[in-house]
C-alpha cells in the first residue's frame, strides 16, 4: 500500500533558510505522497509571504509563538498522513530523504532520524541521533566524523529535532511533543519516552540532511538549556532515582555551573535564571520514573567540548564516576540488571 507522508516544518524568522527548504521538499523522489505543512510562530520577517507567494501548495499556518513543541503538535493534528516526517527550517534535504527516512518506520515499526551533516561542509557529520546522558544532557551523535564511512542503517539513543521521523500512531500514543518545554530538550524528552516505550530509534543513514549548525552557545541557550534539563529530570525520575543516582546528578550541575563561569559572569547569571525557572515550573505530565535510564549513556563525549590534555584527563575522571554510579544504580533499581542499550555502530 502506498504510504502518505505529511512533512512538518516549523518556521521562526526563517526567511534566511526557508526558501531552500522548501524548494528541497517539493522535489522529493517519493513514491508514495505527502504533503508539506508549515506552522510560523509569528515571524516578524518575509517568511510568512515567501512561504504563501513561492510555495501555494504548502499548508501554511499562522500561529502564536508558545514554542517549538506546540507548534508541531498543531501541524500534527492538521497532518493527513500516516507517517510524520519532522524537518527544521535551517535544512536542505537531499532527494531521497523522505523515502529513506520513511521505510524503515514502515518495514521495522521503528523511529527513524537522519544522517545530518554539515551544511558547509557535507562530508562531515552534524549528528546521526543524539546521545542522551544520564544526567539530562544531550549531545550530537558522531559529531565532525566523515559521513562517508556510514552506510548501514543502526540503532541511536535518541532523535535529533533537526530531521526525523514516526508513525501518526506512535506520534499520538506518546502524546507528541511536551508542552512543558518552550524551546531546546524537547526531542531529548521525546526520546526519553520513546526509549521508555520500549521502541528503538533508528539513524536512516542514507536519509541525508545538510543543516546550518552553530557550536556557539549564548546566555539565553544556556538558561534555556539548563531550564529544559531540570524539568527533563523532575519530569522523568522518581524520588528513588534521585537519591541513586545523586552523585551523577550533583556531578552534573557542578559541570554545567563551572561551563557558565567559564562563558562570563553573564553566563553564570544564565546558569542561576535557567536553573530557578527549571525548578519553579510546573510538570504537566510525570513519566514512569527511573525505568529508562539503564537505556541512557553514562558517558560524556568531551572530545565534543574541549580538546585540552588536561579537560580531556578530567573528563576521563568525571565518565569514570558516572559509568560507576550508573552500574551500581541501575542494580539497586532494577534487580534483574540494566537492559540493554542498543549498541552505537563504529563508537
């Protein structure tokens, strides 16, 4: 049967990007059908008429800004098909993307991410799904390797919001996108669920997106961020997770707090706002506590962070005591032992 796609991109003062996005889209090789949807989050640049004027066959929605999350979730109960591909508007899609993001959701009922890589330089890897830490952080898959040298599909920790894709079924039945989170840890708390639902997520490798990536990190990320990552873990672990996996956890802020030093003293103003706002929210929705962190990493990849001999020995210390407290909490919290986390081809 031939599938129908509904591809959903959300639009923020986009105009720099979203003509090449969409042009992308609309010359999909797809040998089903699929429809394009657009929800703007009240852009106060040309998105909106660009979008209206170049693209009429694009379903384009006008919306307030109450955050990433919501606005998929508006163009998911508009969406008519029976897969949801999700693309940032920062992308440009290779030709066979959607057919290649969309087959393995179909063959293997499983949730499918893109080999995302950079846009300036295409032979090296933004992400291929991302790694979800323990301690709520999260980090790109493979970030800066050749993209070249994948050519099997394997299993991810995670989604990477920039490209990816599941079932409208699946897509409901997870409740799509927490409404908690305004901007940034959105598809961590997906994943999160999505792993806690006992599915897998798949990297598509030949499903390629090139993608406008910026390492660069502001005091407003930060706050967000650190917002976002405190709620992931109000919202996810129970008291007992907590108390378990206390010295990772206290590890974690130490970490982030001295990354907000290191910024400027801004930074740390951020940390402390980010910080308070993540506390203070209210959690609309709680998971089923600690069962999906024996399918989290202990391991923070800082190669990614700093290539300093002396951050990368700490660094060496500090995995040490997360893969530690990991083994010993995942015991205590689940007797038979952790599950297995899917295996992370050439990592």
């Amino acid at each position: 049967m031939p599938v129908h796609a509904s591809v959903i991109i959300v639009t923020y003062n986009s105009e720099r990007w979203i003509d090449s996005c969409l042009s992308a889209v609309q010359g999909q090789q797809f040998d089903g059908t699929y429809e394009t949807i657009v929800v703007d989050n009240s852009s106060s640049d040309r998105t909106p008429e660009i979008v209206r004027e170049k693209y009429p066959t694009v379903r384009f929605i006008d919306s307030e800004n109450r955050g990433f999350g919501i606005a998929n979730n508006v163009a998911a109960r508009y969406a008519e098909g029976d897969v949801l591909a999700f693309l940032n508007p920062d992308t440009c899609a290779a030709p066979r993307w959607l057919a290649a993001i969309i087959e393995p959701v179909v063959a293997a009922e499983v949730v499918t991410t893109s080999k995302v890589v950079l846009m300036d330089d295409p032979e090296r890897i933004n992400t291929c799904g991302n790694i979800l830490h323990i301690t709520g952080f999260g980090f790109v898959g493979r970030y800066g390797k050749q993209s070249c040298n994948l050519s099997e599909n394997f299993c991810v920790d995670g989604i990477s919001g920039a490209a990816f894709a599941m079932t409208r079924a699946d897509y409901e039945r997870l409740g799509g996108f927490d409404e908690d989170y305004f901007m940034y840890v959105e598809d961590s708390d997906l994943s999160w669920r999505i792993r806690n639902a006992g599915m897998r997520v798949v990297c598509a490798t030949r499903s390629t997106v090139r993608h406008h990536y910026h390492t660069s990190m502001s005091p407003e990320k930060l706050c967000a961020l650190e917002k976002g990552r405190v709620v992931l873990l109000r919202k996810h672990l129970d008291l007992c997770s907590w108390l378990v996996f206390a010295p990772s956890l206290l590890l974690s802020f130490v970490l982030s707090l001295v990354g907000s030093i290191m910024m400027s003293p801004l930074g740390v103003i951020s940390w402390c706002h980010g910080l308070c706002r993540g506390l203070r929210s209210e959690i609309t929705s709680r998971s089923r506590g600690h069962s999906v962190m024996p399918l989290l990493t202990p391991v923070i990849p800082f190669e990614q962070i700093s290539q300093n001999r002396a951050m990368l020995a700490v660094g060496a210390l500090v995995n040490l005591i997360f893969r530690v407290n990991h083994w010993l909490g995942c015991r205590l919290l689940t007797p038979s032992g952790p599950r297995s986390a899917p295996a992370h081809e050439g990592d």
